[in-house]
C-alpha cells in the first residue's frame, strides 16, 4: 500500500468572516502556482522519516488531528481538532490527479486573516517553504446575497484555481449558506472576474524570518 490513502484540504474561516485559499510555492510537487486550499496534505497511515502515523491511541486513523498537524507544519496554524469540520469527500481527476479521494474541511479559527498571514513564519522550514508561496487570499463568502455566487462562479472557471479548492469552497458555500450553481455548464466557458471587492491578498511570511 502507498504511505497514505487519503488526501486533506482545508478551507479555515478566521474570525473576522473570510475563507482562506493560498497560492502553492512554484516548486510544489503537485498544481505549482496554482490557488488552493490554505492547507493540503496526506494522512500518514504509517510512520516515514520521523513523521509519526495519524493515529489515535487505540491506533485508528485519525483525520482530523491529520488535517491539525498539517495546519502546523504548513502554516504555522494551531488547528484545535475538535473544530474541525468535514464536509465532505471529493475524488478529482485532473491533469495531474487520477481519481485521488480527497476528505474536504473546514476549521473555525480564533486569529484574523492578517494574523493567521503573520503565523506562517512559525511553519516549518521544509514543509511551509515547499507548499506555500507567498500569497494568502482572503475571501469574504458571506458578505452578501451576492458573493457566495461570485466567489463559486469564479473558482469554478478561473484555471488557476485547483480542483481541491473548487470542491472545497463549494462545499463549504452550499453547507452554510445553501447556494448551488443550477447548472455548472453555464460558466465553465465564461471567465468570470476574480471577486475583488471580496478579496483581499496578504502576503505570506517564510518560515523563521
């Protein structure tokens, strides 16, 4: 069996009302430079390089601590598990993903935007400077009747945006909101505009410095 079996993206909500996307660093092993979820990884379902397996005391798969430790390696950010929430599974298929099943997230956090964006350099060095870049986007979902749909218009037709964060966002809008896209064939061909007057990009800060 491989080292692990499933994937995690995680899409956290600050306290001041914003979803958190990232741009992946240029040298990322999978969707470089693309926009995805703040946090991504793997569930280690055994023990690899120093890395112990995400498992519980009774030796059970845990997730959810899995999604925790890669907020903290990735990010900087101390995810509590017991605010983690799923909100779905997704399985993808791209140009460089062939049926990956991916359990999407969600995480309530204590921290601002700009304070989640200052926490970066207290990632780790390895981790935080392979899969993050330099850009953290702040997403305002709920800030009106209108800009849950622009934000899904959006991620579903902007090609920078990776199939992890359109699963994600979509889940996470319809969960708390309830909006859906009627018919998704309608916007794949338009390129819709990135949603600026909701959107603010911090800039992330490398590990240590």
């Amino acid at each position: 069996m491989p080292q692990h079996a499933v994937s995690l993206a995680v899409v956290p909500v600050t306290s001041d009302g914003c979803l958190l996307l990232s741009r992946r660093a240029g040298a990322a092993g999978s969707y470089a430079g693309k926009i995805g979820p703040y946090i991504n990884g793997n569930a280690e379902l055994r023990d690899r390089r120093g890395v112990a397996a995400d498992r519980d005391e009774s030796g059970i798969p845990d997730l959810l601590a899995a999604a925790a430790r890669e907020g903290l390696e990735e990010a900087g950010l101390s995810l509590d598990p017991h605010r983690v929430r799923i909100l779905g599974l997704a399985q993808i298929w791209s140009g460089e993903d062939t049926g990956l099943f991916v359990l999407l997230l969600s995480a309530g956090l204590t921290q601002t935007a700009a304070e989640v964006a200052q926490l970066t350099r207290y990632s780790d060095p390895v981790e935080g400077s392979w899969e993050v870049g330099h850009e953290l986007y702040a997403v305002s979902l709920w800030e009106d009747g209108q800009s849950t749909r622009e934000v899904l218009e959006w991620i579903a037709a902007d090609p920078e945006v990776m199939p992890h964060a359109i699963a994600c966002v979509t889940a996470l809008a319809y969960k708390t909101s309830g909006t859906r896209i009627p018919d998704w064939r309608d916007i794949l061909g338009s390129a819709p505009p990135r949603p600026g007057r909701i959107m603010k990009t911090l800039p992330v800060h490398r590990p240590y410095r």
